[in-house]
C-alpha cells in the first residue's frame, strides 16, 4: 500500500509523519468570540498544530422543516442550536487571524454554499467536510472546485455509499484525507469501529485515512494511530464544564496534550521493525543463554544432547540458538559442569 501524503500550509500528513490531532472548537464556544480565542490559546500552549471550527450561515444552511428536528444531545431545535453558536462572518475572520498568529493552522467546515465560498474567500488552506455532508454531492462538487485540500469524516456511510463522494474528489484533482467516524455524543466503544480505518485504507489508496472521535476519552483515537490513522480528530473545550451538545465527548487542553504525545509514540513504534536495537545490547548480554555443558565431560568426548544445556549469561562464545550445532561434536579438551562451550573446545 503506498504512503500516501498531502499538506495542508506548511504541514505534511501521511504515513511518513507524526499523527497530526485537530482540536475541533466546533461551536463550544458559544457564538462568544473571547470565549473562542481563550480555547485556542490553551490549544497553542498544549502543542495544538490545526484547529477546526464550523461555519453556519444558518438561512443558506438549512430549511424552516429544521426548527422542528431536535438532535438526540440538545434540548432545541438544530436550527437554535446553530443560530445561538455560530460566529459572525466578523468574528469568524478575527477567530482564524489568532488563530494563524499562535502558530496554528485555521480551517473550518462549511455546511453550506455560503459558508465555502465565505471559507473560500478568507483563504483557508483545506476544507473539512463533516460527515452530515459526507454524501451531500452539490456541496462536495462546490467545495472540490476551490482546489484545496479537503478532510472529509464518513460517519453513517459505509464504504459503498461513500464512493461517489471520493469520486468527485479524484475528478477534481485534489488532495484529500478520510476519516472513520461515528456520530453519536458521546460513542459507546460497542459502535466504534477501528477497523473502519483499515477498510478506508483498502478501500481509498489515494487518500490518506484518520479518525474523527466522539468517543469519551482518548483511547479510541490513539488505538487508530496503531492502525495507520494519520489525522486525529476530537472535539475541543477549554473545560468540561461548560454547556453545549459536544461538551460531553470534547477533549480539554491536558487531554489534548496528552493525545498529541502518545499518538507520536505510537507512531514512532508501529514503525519500528522487528529488531534487536543497540539499546537493547546491555540487557541482551545477560538475558540470553549460553551453551555450557551440563556435567564433567572428558577429552575426545562425543556430545549428546543430554551432555549440554543452555544458561545465563549470554557472554559465552556459543549462543542457545547454535545448542543443536554443538550435538554430535567431539570435545577437543575435558570441561566442567557449566563451563560455557567455545567453538574451539569443539572437534
């Protein structure tokens, strides 16, 4: 399978680099600007490289028929929720302005054609899709064709019902990444599906593949890393203690440094090869066994196995794997019980 990569600005993401984690704002702000800023902040001081925020101009985003669909983790209407929670177009510009001076890189999901082409003209160097719109092609069609990289999550699709999505992607000619995804808040461990990350990998050879969690906690996350998930997506809160209908399943500034720690651990370790490393030299000299013979034998001694066994240390010249060399050899000199065996001592 090839090492698929892509940048996003200055920052390569791919097999052959550190797993990159996305702190998602999303809307745990509250539609509160200084609110938003105090979260990037902490994502910046925790080590954060890519922070993701939604773009919701409400009117172009959805129809009247909205106001009366209540999602399963808000006491309101999806149209209320996203009134209350979205910045303005103002606010939204200063947001990724801070954003791009603390170092980090801003992008954002537009979940409508306003919002990619508001996302479009403020220059965002990648596009998320999320997985609500994951199968929604005139938006995919729109975004493709602003030329950007784009990270798409696929919760509630299957391989099959993603397909003509990755396909405009292709047609367009732009860089992409997947991402396994369920979406319930929080997601039990009983729904995850770990595996999702394999089947995108056989299934998109030309996409680079991560993990969008909303899980609780940053187990699931940084099993996918052992997996090969590249991106790492969680939600984001400056403190749990906030209200909102993703604070339940968001990461705090701890969690999040926590999480970009260990998923380069762990990178760095699934692609380690199996070896013995220089580092490993010292405990492999007394840990391994050397051959030694297993009582008094005499000169011109024809070795059978129950003459010789193997024992630490492994300083000895004649390691336990070369023990069935040593059988049938005839002893060029009397030894002891325990005497470790050299090659010379063997006719």
């Amino acid at each position: 399978m090839p090492n698929r990569s892509i940048k996003i600005a200055d920052r390569e993401i791919g097999p052959d680099h550190p797993p990159l984690v996305i702190a998602e704002i999303g809307i745990n702000h509250g539609g509160d600007l200084e609110v938003a800023k105090d979260m990037v902040r902490l994502a910046a001081g925790a080590g954060c490289e890519m922070i993701k925020h939604q773009t919701h101009f409400v009117e172009d985003e959805m129809t009247d028929e909205a106001k009366d669909i209540f999602p399963p983790n808000a006491d309101v209407s999806i149209w209320e929720v996203m009134a209350r929670c979205a910045l303005s177009p103002e606010d939204e510009l200063d947001l990724k302005r801070y954003t791009e001076e603390l170092g980090m890189i801003f992008i954002s999901t537009p979940f409508s054609r306003a919002a990619a082409d508001f996302l479009a003209e403020a220059d965002v160097p990648a596009f998320k899709i999320g997985s609500g719109e994951a199968d929604n092609l005139p938006l995919i069609r729109h975004i493709a064709r602003f030329g950007k990289p784009v990270i798409m999550s696929t919760g509630m699709q299957s391989i099959q019902t993603m397909r003509r999505s990755v396909a405009i992607l292709d047609e367009a000619g732009v860089d992409y990444a997947l991402l396994e995804c369920t979406n319930l808040y929080p997601s039990p461990p009983e729904i995850v599906s770990l595996q999702g990350v394999t089947d995108l990998r056989t299934a998109f050879p030309n996409a680079v593949v991560g993990f969008s969690d909303h899980s609780i906690g940053p187990e699931m996350a940084l099993a996918s890393v052992a997996l090969g998930a590249c991106i790492l997506e969680r939600h984001y809160t400056d403190t749990r203690y906030r209200q909102g209908p993703d604070i339940i399943n968001s990461m705090d500034p701890s969690e999040l440094r926590h999480l970009i720690d260990r998923s380069r651990e762990i990178w760095i370790a699934a692609n380690n090869p199996k070896q013995r490393t220089e580092a490993e030299e010292s405990v492999y000299k007394f840990a391994r066994a050397s051959v030694v013979a297993d009582r008094d034998l005499p000169a011109g001694h024809v070795i059978a196995e129950a003459d010789i066994w193997a024992r630490r240390p492994g300083s000895g010249e004649i390691a336990g794997y070369d023990f069935d060399k040593v059988v049938g050899k005839t002893l060029t000199r009397a030894v002891t019980r325990n005497t470790q065996l050299t090659w010379a001592d063997l006719g």
